[in-house]
C-alpha cells in the first residue's frame, strides 16, 4: 500500500501514459479507465430499474385496461414518433463512433461526432416539444388535466373547461360533414343517425316554468332559439342576450370492449344518442332552477310523424357551466370506435404517457449537457488514447436512453 | 471475442478498450433504423389479433435493443462482468413486472359502469362559455 503511494508520488500522480487526468489513486490510464466503466455499468443497471418501475405501471394498466390504450394511442402521432427513434439512433451512432474517434486519437472526428449527437438531441427535444404543445393546447394531459377538445378522429369532444383555442362558440353540427363548423345552426333540424341520408328529426325546444306544485306550467312555454351567439375570440364576452339557445349533441355511448366486433353488435356496444344541449347565458343562469327544458322532436313530413318528446330537469342535467342536455333517442350504429368519445379512465394513458416520455426526455436532456461538457472538453484537446473515459460513458448512458426509447415507441405509438 | 481485444492492441499500442470497427457501426445503425421502418409498417397490418401484433413489435424491440447494447454498448467485446451487472437488471426488472401481474386474475370483475347505461362523454358541439 505505502510502496504503491511511493510509486505514484514519485510520478506526480499521472502514471505512465502522459495524459494529466490519469489520476493519481490509480495504478495506471487502464486501471482508471475500468474503475469508470464499472462504475457506469451499475449506473445502467439502476436506470434499467428506475424506468422498469414506470414500465411495470404501463404494463399492469395496459392488462385490465386495454380498450384505453387502443383508444388513446390514436392521439399520438406515428409520424413524429418515428422520427425521433430515427434521430435518437443517429445520436446513438455518432455517439458510438464519438468514442472511436476519441479511442484512435482523431480529435476532429471527436468534436465532430459530439456535436453531432447534441444536434440529434436537441431535435429530439424539439419534436417532443412540438408533441407536448399540441397537446397542451387540444388538453390531451395527464390526470384530470385531460380533457380533450375532440376525439382522435376528429369530432369535437364537449370539455369541461370548454377552453379549447379557436374553438369558443362553434355551434353548428354539421352531421353529413361529421364535424362541426363555425357561425350558427340554420335549421331546426337534427340528422339523428349520420349513416342514413338525410335528415331524421325536426326539434323544438323550449323552456317551461315549474309551477309553485312543482308541475310544469305550460303556459309560461318559452321557445329556446338555436340560434346561438355569433363566434367571437378567445376571452371576449359573449352577446348575453342570444342567450339560452340549444343545439344538438351526437354522442356514441361507449362500450366496454370497442376491440371486440362481436361484443360491440351485442348489447351496450356503441349506440349512438342525440342530446339537446342548451346553453345559458351567465346573466340568466341565476333564476333557472325552477324549469325544465322540454324538446319535441318528430321526424319530418313525408315520413310519418313521431313524437320523441321527452322531458328533463334543467337542474339535474347542468353539466358543467350552464349546459343542459336531454336525451332524444336512441340508435344502434356500428363502428364508432373512434368516433365515440373516449373511454373512462383514458387520462391514465396520458398520465403514463408524459410520466414515461416526460423522465425520458429529462435524461435527453441531461445527456445534452454533459454532451456539451464533452465538446468543450474535445475542443481543449483533453481526450487522448489513453484517457477517453468520460467519453465512453457519457456514449453509454446515451445508449441506454436510446435503448428505452425503443421500447417506448412501439408501445406508446404502435399500439394497435 | 478472444481476439478482438488484442485487435485494438495491434491498432495502436494503448487499448484500454475495444475500437469498434466503423463497418460494424454503420451497419448496427442501418439495421436499426431498417428495424424502426419495419416496426412502423407492420403495426398498419393486422397480423390476426392485437396479441400478435404486440408479440411482433416487441419481438423487433428487442432486437433493436441487443444490437443496440451488443455493438454501440461494445458489451460483446467488453468484460464478462458488465453483462452480468446488466443482465442482473434487466432480470430483477423482469421479475419486477412478474410478480405485479402474479395476481392480475385474482380478482373479481369491477363493474366501473352499469353495461345497460354506460357512462359518456357528450360528443357534439362546443358548449358554449357560459
């Protein structure tokens, strides 16, 4: 022990090989270097664990949840997925050839490989960041912050913030389009499946007083216009007195395995329902709860009338801010995987989504730094044949971020 | 593999460790992306159940990551030890996931909706900002 100290007082601590950063508690550039790399290995060996915890919650979710993750993933964007394992194996190569070049002493391959790899990582981080704004801004988050401004397949969605961009006083339903459009509903009219031709029900809706015996008075009888306030920008007010007014509302039911063909004919499986929905202006809000909201529907002349009245309680149908709603009728339809809305629980995939990408992209992003470390080390000339070290790790830990992107693209992005 | 660390000696005296040959880069980085291309496409076709397709795209993952820690990880040319400390983890990770689904059909069905009303989002037009 003290003869080896000697040994290396006698050299100043930086061994045989010339490079200063051999330190002086090792025997030798080899003995440090090893040191290092097992060092590394144990390190990879705990983010192996440390992701296999989020992995272990994907997993056990994805077996009693599986209707969620073929819903949700369509959210995600193959194309912007693909991309970024693309990009994360070119930095994985220029990262591998990085410690190459460190290894044969080819210092402008070095610099040029490093900056490579930083470059690869930061459009990761870009796509990501364009990734997570968008569904920032459609609210596709994690816990109770998912509230979707529309399905996967494109049909408004009715959220509980109802703060989607662009999209404040969008009331027309236009159910031969599939989608809604801006300005406001024409026609009296509701299309009450938007697989036949045509146009099914023609609705009134109106509002009645509740009598002091609790009935309703029908000679307080109000029409409710649908004709509702104009489109107007994000944050301004709304024209109070166009207020209340309804509009119609197509919303598929959702079933418990819309994977299923046989189990979706049968029973619950994606029947179809066309709601009221009447909305209320804030001023009007306070002195409702005594009436009711009562739609008359019939089917229009050539074929034969029939009555869908049905009556609700305006104060037992608020949802959310205002917004009644009653139910019409009823259809069996088919396919409506994607264009019901989604399943209960679905912010779970997001909440796992961001928890997997989120601490992904926090190691990409730590990789840049110490990526940027290492150029500015390449740059100072410092690494040499015999000292390479942190070069090799830093390549390392990079593969291993890589390595867990591989997984979590097909199962976050591919899912079918 | 015996000789590969020699390879790196013969090279240029020092060898701490082994140089990957450039060759074997490009072509571990051409079959992943090749692996990534063929992922993508086969997730568009159905292979005869949502099972099989997952069994696929993992059986590809997989793949992708041995290569990924067999030659950019230089673990196949590296010390013996590194792939026990790796492999250790990958099998405390597996039987971390193992035990967790141990009792995934223990339990009795949860009824999170009645099946004759399911629960729903409305779909339809924005409501509008009351």
């Amino acid at each position: 022990m003290s003869t080896s100290h000697d040994a290396h007082a006698d050299d100043h601590g930086h061994g045989h090989h010339g490079s200063p950063f051999v330190q002086h508690h090792y025997d030798d550039a080899q003995h440090q270097f090893d040191s290092g790399k097992l060092g590394i290995w144990i390190f990879l060996a705990q983010e192996v664990l440390f992701f296999s915890a989020l992995f272990v919650a994907y997993i056990l979710y994805r077996v009693h949840h599986g209707e969620i993750y073929s819903y949700a993933h369509k959210w995600l964007d193959v194309k912007m997925g693909a991309i970024n394992t693309a990009v994360l194996i070119t930095s994985s190569l220029t990262a591998a050839w990085a410690v190459r070049c460190a290894q044969l002493n080819q210092r402008r391959g070095l610099i040029f490989c490093i900056a490579a790899t930083i470059a690869c990582a930061c459009g990761f981080l870009v796509i990501k960041y364009i990734e997570y704004s968008h569904k920032y801004h459609e609210q596709i988050l994690f816990g109770r912050y998912f509230d979707p401004c529309e399905t996967p397949g494109g049909n408004p969605l009715i959220t509980k913030s109802n703060d989607c961009p662009g999209r404040l006083g969008t009331v027309k339903w236009d159910f031969g389009a599939g989608k809604a459009t801006e300005g406001c509903f024409e026609s009296s009219t509701i299309d009450l499946d938007p697989r036949e031709p045509g146009v099914q029900a023609e609705c009134e809706v109106f509002e009645v007083k509740l009598g002091h015996d609790g009935k309703p008075e029908e000679s307080s009888k109000k029409p409710i216009t649908n004709v509702c306030a104009p489109k107007i920008g994000h944050g301004e007010e709304w024209e109070k007195n166009k207020f209340p007014c309804w509009m119609p509302s197509y919303q598929p039911a959702v079933c418990p395995d819309l994977t299923d063909p046989a189990k979706r004919a049968q029973g619950a499986a994606g029947r179809p329902q066309v709601g009221i929905i009447v909305s209320y202006g804030e001023d009007d809000h306070e002195h409702r709860p005594h009436s009711i909201i009562k739609a008359e529907c019939k089917k229009p002349a050539p074929p034969p009338a029939v009555d869908l009245t049905t009556e609700v309680e305006h104060h037992k149908l608020e949802l959310g801010r205002g917004l009644a709603k009653t139910h019409v009728e009823e259809h069996h339809g088919h396919d409506l995987l994607y264009a019901g809305p989604p399943p209960e629980h679905t912010n779970m995939f997001f909440t796992i989504y961001f928890a997997m990408t989120g601490l992904h992209g926090i190691h990409v992003l730590v990789g840049v730094f110490v990526f940027i470390w290492l150029l500015i080390r390449a740059i100072k000339g410092q690494f040499t044949p015999d000292y390479f070290g942190p070069v090799d790790y830093a390549a390392l830990y990079w593969h291993i971020v890589d390595l867990i992107w591989i997984f979590l693209f097909p199962l976050l992005y591919l899912i079918v | 593999m015996a000789t590969a660390p020699h390879h790196g000696h013969d090279d240029h005296g020092h060898g701490l460790a082994h140089v990957a040959a450039i060759k074997v880069l490009l072509a571990t980085g051409g079959t992943l992306l090749l692996l990534t291309l063929v992922t993508v496409i086969s997730s568009k076709i159905d292979f005869g159940g949502a099972s099989i397709n997952l069994a696929i795209a993992m059986v590809i993952a997989v793949t992708k990551a041995t290569l990924v820690v067999l030659f950019f990880m230089h673990l196949r040319y590296d010390r013996l030890f590194h792939s026990v400390v790796f492999c250790s983890a990958i099998l405390a990770a597996t039987l971390f996931v193992g035990f967790t689904l141990m009792d995934t059909d223990q339990y009795q069905q949860t009824n999170i909706w009645n099946p004759t009303a399911p629960p729903m989002a409305p779909v339809g037009p924005r409501a509008i900002n009351g």
